[in-house]
C-alpha cells in the first residue's frame, strides 16, 4: 500500500510521509531521564499525539510506559472522585494485561488488589488511595513506569481533574521517600499554568497551581526546513517527480513556518488533489507554480486548523483585536506573555516571539486573517476598502503581483494616508529612488 500525506489523526510511520522526529524524541527522553513532569501545549494538528504515540515505542526499552487519553474518558467519569479513580486504574492496569507481563508475585498481589476495587466498585476508593495503590505497583515494577495522558484539556475545567493534579504533584514532592512514576507527561492545547482560562468565572477559585512541580517543555515541535525535505525525499524515493526538493521544503517552510499540519496539507493538495484536477502529470504539480497553486487552494478552503482559529478569535474578544491591530495599524507590540491577549494568542499557535516583538506565526495565517477582516462589514464601509476594489485587478497579471505598480500606486496615494506625518518623508524619497532605477 502506497504512503500518503495525512492531514487527519495520527501519522503513523508505515503509512505516512512524516519527518524523522528521533531528535526530538532523543530530546524528550533525557528530561525523563531526568525525571521531570512536564506539559507538551501545542496549538491544535501540531503532532502532540502523534508525539506521544512514536515516544511510547522508543522508550518501552527502558520503562514501562502508560499511556492514557482523556479524551476516551466520558463526561460520567469526572462525575466524582470515586468514579474518576476506579476509571483510571481500569485503564492504567490495561497496559499489564495488553502486554501480558511476567510479573513478580509482589507486584501481582498489588495488581490484584486494585483489580478488586474496580471489580466491586468500591465507593471509599478515592484518588488518595488510587495513588498509594499506584506508588506500590511503581515500587515493584523492575523497570520505572512512565505516565503520559494526552487531550488532557477534555477534563480541565473539572475539579475532579484538579484533585488529579493536585495528587500527582504531592506525589512528585515525596517521591524521595514513597516510589512514584519515573516521570509524568501531559499533552493538551491549554498550558497547565494557564489552566484558569478553562475555568468559568465562578469556578476561579479552583485554580491553585496545582502541578507547579512542572519543567518547562522548551523542545521544537515545529517541522525545519531539512525535516521537511527528508519527508519528500521518501515521497521522490517512490514517485520519481523530478521535483527540486530543497526548492520546494523551502517554500513549504516559508510560508508555514513549519507548522505540520500546513506542511502536510500543502503537500497533499499538490500530491492528492492538484495534480488530478489541474495539471497531467506530478513532474508539473510538484514546481514552484504547482506550489503557489496550492497555496491558492488552502486560502480559500475551510478545514478544521482554520475553524479552531475562528473559533478562538470568536471566545476570546482581546484576542481577536491584537491581531486585528498588529496588522492593520503597523505599530509594534511588544512581546508580554503577561499580558493575556498575547498569552492566548501563542498558546493557540497564532503568534510568535521575534526579537521581543508579537509576530503571526506563519505566511498562511497572515493572509487568511487579512482576509477574514478584509471581509468585515466594518472594513467594507471604508473609503479605501471600496477604492481598493477599483484597483485591485490592475496590480495582478498573469497570475503575479505586480510590485512595481504597487510601489508606484503607494508614492501617488502615500499623502492620502500618510502626509500628516513628517518622519515618513524619507521613506517616500527611497521608494521614489528605486522606482527610477
């Protein structure tokens, strides 16, 4: 069966084009080594999962290594305490069954134990004793137990998920003296740290820094430019497209700055879609102008990446007008993680940190929030919006912009929108310059 670019759930090496991720992986590991807990926040479709899953298989010769999703977790099991714990070792005592470990008589009595607590659903069994239960089996284990759960922001605004937290922190603090998990590892969009944005204005009192114990995750999750091009180097490897790989990752990085999701996206319109409704054979689709064609495609398309945009821009009012400032006032914005609109902003993936100063993250989003406000009844009801629409079919020819009219168009407009301003006379002289060249 032959490999594709996958853009839905998880990339799974045998049946994808995916980029060698063992760096990061290589990364990961030593701060389990280390024994850290720590979050892995990225935006939506940035390959936490996929992370998570490549991960449990690199480390399983060194730990035993459980790996939960909250999102399989109903909305009864964080109904109480009782429910959620006897949920929880129902799933974590899994991965002994699944792997049909040989077991020490210790552990196998421990393992029983908890066994018959879910088996008689006994309603004193608590989180606290779900963790002493857990801090025996750590402690008979003849490897060190790795725990990661990821779409932990299912559970986040829950208090069951917090008394969660909440134990597995005084758990970290006293595993000098009690055995505890190795390491811990949480995958969600929300930062543990910023957990109180989950919360509903009468629930803020719940917030207490619940899992303070964590270190920071500072690892790339992005795609580089060379990671790129190794995934289409085994796409060329089949297909023999004749494309400029180098040329061709480069533009991919450019104008997604990496994001996976983008990458893998562009690629499957010029791989899956382009080429059959547009262009013979895939030497065409896969050139600088099979690329800029995807680009069209993706500005225009709806998926579910720009929806969760929408969506965000929609929650979270001062969000939306940072951005909308950022790109049309042309003032600088200094990069403030304090502040909350430029918290959330790079949380979701929207922004980021470019020398001190708040940056749109990527060529892509960028033009398709300049055309979500372009689009705006607010913006259509200026003047330079409706002269906009006059000229603008003038400035593209044969399918390109046509940046020296543009310029020229800039120097006979520029008093228009900036003569009140003295300081820009020397731009306005530069640009005159280069047009005469």
């Amino acid at each position: 069966m032959a490999k594709e670019f996958n853009v839905t759930a998880v990339c799974i090496p045998e049946k994808h084009y995916m980029a060698d991720i063992r760096q990061r992986l290589k990364k990961i590991k030593t701060l389990i080594d280390n024994g850290c807990y720590f979050t892995i926040n990225k935006a939506r479709q940035y390959g936490k999962t996929t992370t998570l899953i490549a991960l449990e298989k690199y480390l399983q010769k060194d730990y035993y290594v459980i790996l939960l999703d909250f999102q399989t977790f109903g909305y009864a099991e964080f109904q109480s305490e009782n429910v959620f714990a006897i949920s929880f070792a129902k799933s974590f005592l899994h991965f002994f069954e699944k792997n049909k470990l040989e077991l020490t008589d210790r552990l196998n009595e421990t393992i029983s134990n908890l066994k018959d607590e879910i088996k008689n659903r006994n309603t004193d069994f608590t989180l606290k004793t779900l963790f002493e239960e857990l801090s025996d089996i750590c402690g008979r284990t003849d490897k060190p137990v790795v725990l990661m759960v990821d779409e932990t922001d299912s559970a986040a605004n829950n208090q069951v998920f917090l008394d969660f937290l909440s134990q597995t922190r005084a758990a970290y603090i006293r595993r000098a003296t009690q055995p505890a998990f190795q390491s811990v590892i949480l995958a969600s969009v929300y930062d543990i740290k910023n957990l109180k944005r989950k919360l509903r204005p009468d629930d803020e009192h719940k917030y207490n820094s619940p899992w303070n114990i964590a270190t920071d995750f500072n690892i790339d999750m992005s795609l580089s430019a060379n990671g790129i091009a190794g995934m289409l180097h085994d796409y060329e490897n089949d297909y023999h497209s004749g494309m400029d790989i180098e040329s061709i990752a480069g533009l991919l990085y450019e104008y997604t700055s990496g994001y996976p999701f983008l990458v893998s996206r562009l690629c499957k319109i010029m791989d899956d879609e382009f080429h059959k409704n547009n262009f013979s054979h895939k030497n065409i689709a896969w050139t600088k102008k099979g690329f800029y064609k995807a680009i069209n495609i993706i500005l225009s398309e709806k998926n579910t990446l720009f929806e969760s945009l929408y969506g965000k821009l929609a929650e979270y009012p001062e969000l939306n007008s940072m951005l909308y400032s950022l790109l049309f006032t042309g003032k600088s914005i200094t990069y403030n993680p304090d502040k909350p609109s430029i918290d959330i902003a790079a949380m979701f993936g929207f922004i980021t940190n470019h020398n001190g100063t708040v940056s749109i993250a990527n060529r892509i989003f960028e033009t398709r929030l300049y055309n979500l406000y372009l689009s705006t009844s607010e913006m259509h009801e200026q003047d330079i919006y409706k002269a906009s629409l006059q000229d603008k079919n003038q400035f593209v020819t044969n399918g390109y912009l046509d940046m020296q009219l543009v310029l020229e168009k800039f120097v006979v407009h520029f008093n228009d929108l900036y003569g009140d301003k003295n300081n820009n006379k020397t731009f306005i002289e530069v640009v005159k310059h280069w047009l005469k060249q």
